[in-house]
C-alpha cells in the first residue's frame, strides 16, 4: 500500500519535480500552485512516514507495541473534593485501568518550587489495585476515592482512528484532583504476536513473589494456629513487608496492630521455606522486598495473598 501510494504520487507530479521531491519554482506554473502543491506534497509525505511506520509494525515482529495518538480531556469534577480536603498532601491520584477496569493508584504529593522534581514525574506512592493488601492500606490510611467513570465515547473514537488496519489496544489514565479530572487516552497499533498480557502488563511494577501455593500455605499455619496462644486484638488483617531471595526475611509488620498473632505470623512467615522468588532484573536475581496480606477469617481460617 505504502509503494503504491508513493508510485502513484510521483506519476502525477513527476513532470514538475526535483530530487528532493519538492515542485520547481522555475516552471510555468503560477508561485501560488507551486507553494499550494508543495504543502500538499509535505502533508502526504507525512501520511506516507504514519503508514510506513503502521506498516513495520505490523510486518515486524520486533516493532510490537507502537504508540499512534495521545489526547487528554479536562473536565471540572468536585466528586473527591473532600478527599483531597482530608488528605491535603496529595496533590493527585492517577488510576490506571486494564480493559476499563481500575488497576492501580499513583499517588502524586504536592512540592514546593525549589524542591518539586524536573522532569518525568514519578509517583510517591504507588497501590496494586488487584493486591488485597494495597486496597486495604489505601482505604486505611486515605479513605474512599471515588473513581470517576471511564469517557466510553471518547474510547470508542480513539479505537477507530487507525491508518490502517492493525491489531489495536489503548490506555486510559484518569487524574483526579480537587476540582477537576483529567482523563488521557493514547491508542496504539501492535504487531500481531503481542498478547493481551504484553500489552497490559508492560508498565506494571513486578517484583517478588511466592512460587508455591498460597492457599497450601494458609493451610498449614492455620493447622499450628491456636487462638488461645495467639489471640488476635482488634483488626484481623495485617500486612507485611519481607526481603526475598529464595527465602523471606527482614520481616516487618507494616500495617495492624502489634498482638500475639502478629507475632505468629511473622515466625510462620520467617519458617515458610525457600519458594520467596526475587526480582529479575537484566537476566539477574535482586533481593527485593514484597508486601504479604494475612486475614483471619471468622471461621479461624487465614488468608493470604501477595501482588504478584
């Protein structure tokens, strides 16, 4: 498609153009054709640059995930005015979806001039919205967000602008502040082999994790738990923060109360063998720390869950 395009271009012009493609300003044509048919010349050349670069990602593997249009949309919205009036640091919150579902909360704090950071911002505080534990930590510590809902119009318009036909995905970030909500939608064309997991997975944060069966090892401390030894006071959840390399360590509880099942816990946890997977980074293994989920449940079973 892209060489006919240029081949049918160059048919039509080539009795009035130069090397550079440009129309010559010494033929017998008026100035104001030559200036009208070399802005019409640039801006072809410009659609032909987009289908080339649609064309390579789709014909090359390597290309995969190719970014074609950006737009943002800001709207007034006073729906988490008393959110950011309770919580005064924050500056905004950045949710994240996958396949219109939210999946993370960045959380960006104000700075003041002399020290707010140049540059590509970065998030001080980021929340897995897949991960139990991240939920009830936001919740504990901030409060309720409420998520605005997603602009379907402007997604359905974004899906369909496409110079050629490829296999498409977008993203949709929505910013809430105090007054306002900023809702940014870039779409992108991908190679064929990219899967749903490439795409959505491609920006998140993974780190550690438990190799083996989370379940299985809920089952086995509830079979040492005693609620007379290791009474739990107050909230039944807890969260902890552990470094792993092929074990845990480091453990530390970062979220409920010091009691005898805290204390249970992190013994179990310290005792839980070798299946604590690092990170992986540039093919190598980095010792990493993970945030571990424990509730107690009614019935005395224990649940456990972790981001990854």
């Amino acid at each position: 498609m892209v060489a006919a395009i240029r081949l049918s271009l160059m048919v039509l012009l080539f009795p009035v153009l130069n090397t550079s493609g440009q129309v010559k300003p010494d033929t017998l044509l008026s100035k104001q054709l030559v200036v009208y048919l070399n802005q019409q010349i640039d801006a072809l050349n410009k659609k032909i640059r987009i289908l080339e670069h649609d064309y390579k990602v789709l014909t090359d593997p390597g290309a995969g995930i190719s970014r074609q249009l950006t737009f943002s949309i800001k709207l007034p919205d006073e729906s988490n005015k008393s959110f950011f009036e309770k919580n005064p640091h924050i500056q905004k919150i950045t949710v994240g979806y996958k396949r219109e579902i939210p999946v993370y909360f960045s959380l960006y704090f104000k700075k003041d001039q002399l020290n707010a950071a140049s540059g590509y911002e970065l998030p001080d505080e980021y929340y897995n919205l897949e991960f139990a534990g991240d939920k009830y930590m936001f919740a504990k510590n901030y409060g309720t967000f409420h998520i605005p809902p997603t602009p379907a119009s402007a997604v359905d318009f974004i899906a369909g602008t496409s110079s050629l036909k490829c296999k498409v995905y977008y993203d949709l970030e929505t910013s809430g502040e105090k007054d306002s909500i900023v809702y940014t939608i870039s779409r992108y064309c991908c190679s064929e082999d990219v899967t749903d997991n490439d795409f959505y997975n491609r920006k998140r944060r993974f780190g550690a994790w438990y190799k083996g069966n989370l379940s299985e090892l809920a089952k086995s401390i509830e079979s040492r738990y005693d609620p007379t030894l290791h009474s739990a006071v107050g909230d039944s959840i807890l969260v902890f923060k552990g470094l792993a390399f092929y074990n845990l360590t480091d453990i530390s509880l970062i979220s409920g109360p010091p009691t005898p099942f805290s204390d249970f816990i992190q013994k179990e946890l310290l005792n839980s063998g070798k299946l604590w997977v690092p990170a992986i980074m540039d093919g190598r293994d980095i010792k990493s720390y993970l945030k571990i989920y424990i509730k107690l449940n009614s019935d005395k079973s224990i649940t456990i869950h972790t981001p990854y």
